[in-house]
C-alpha cells in the first residue's frame, strides 16, 4: 500500500480481467489482425483510448463514459506489461 493507502480493489481487478478477456476475443472478431507491434503500438493504441476518454467526458454529462474508456487505457497498460515487460521501481 502507498503513503495515500491506494490500492487495487477486487472491483478493480476483476473489471480490468474482463477486459483483458474482452480484448482477448476481438482477433476471433476480426477487430485485430493477430500481429503484436511492440511497445511503440501499445503506446499509440494507450494515446487513442486516453483520447477517447477525455472526448467521453468532454461530450457528455458524468464520469461514467470517461472512466469505461480509462478502464480500457488500464487493460491495455497491464497488458503490455505483462507481455513486454514490466521492470520493477528502483
């Protein structure tokens, strides 16, 4: 736990999990074409969604369409992580 007592809910967790689990299906969707294109991809694809959140929460009343696309920013962080790397804070 951190100096402001933050830590990953099990709400959190598991929504981010279906996520993953969602964006695992879109390459049997054709919403992927199955190539992975590194770092550099993850980071447009991370820049497209953060846009798409902060479109979501100028256009609309609320939070809520905001944080759906920041719970997608989230999965596609973790992702990366989990398949490129993800070093450790020194």
């Amino acid at each position: 736990m951190n100096r402001l007592g933050i830590q990953l809910t099990p709400d959190v967790i598991d929504a981010i999990n279906e996520e993953l689990a969602y964006v695992d299906t879109l390459r049997d969707r054709g919403r992927a074409n199955g190539e992975e294109y590194g770092v550099a991809g993850q980071l447009v694809t991370l820049a497209c969604y953060t846009r798409r959140a902060e479109a979501a929460w100028v256009d609309n009343a609320g939070e809520e369409l905001a944080l759906d696309n920041l719970r997608k920013v989230a999965a596609i962080a973790v992702r990366a992580l989990v398949v490129y790397g993800c070093p450790r804070r020194m």
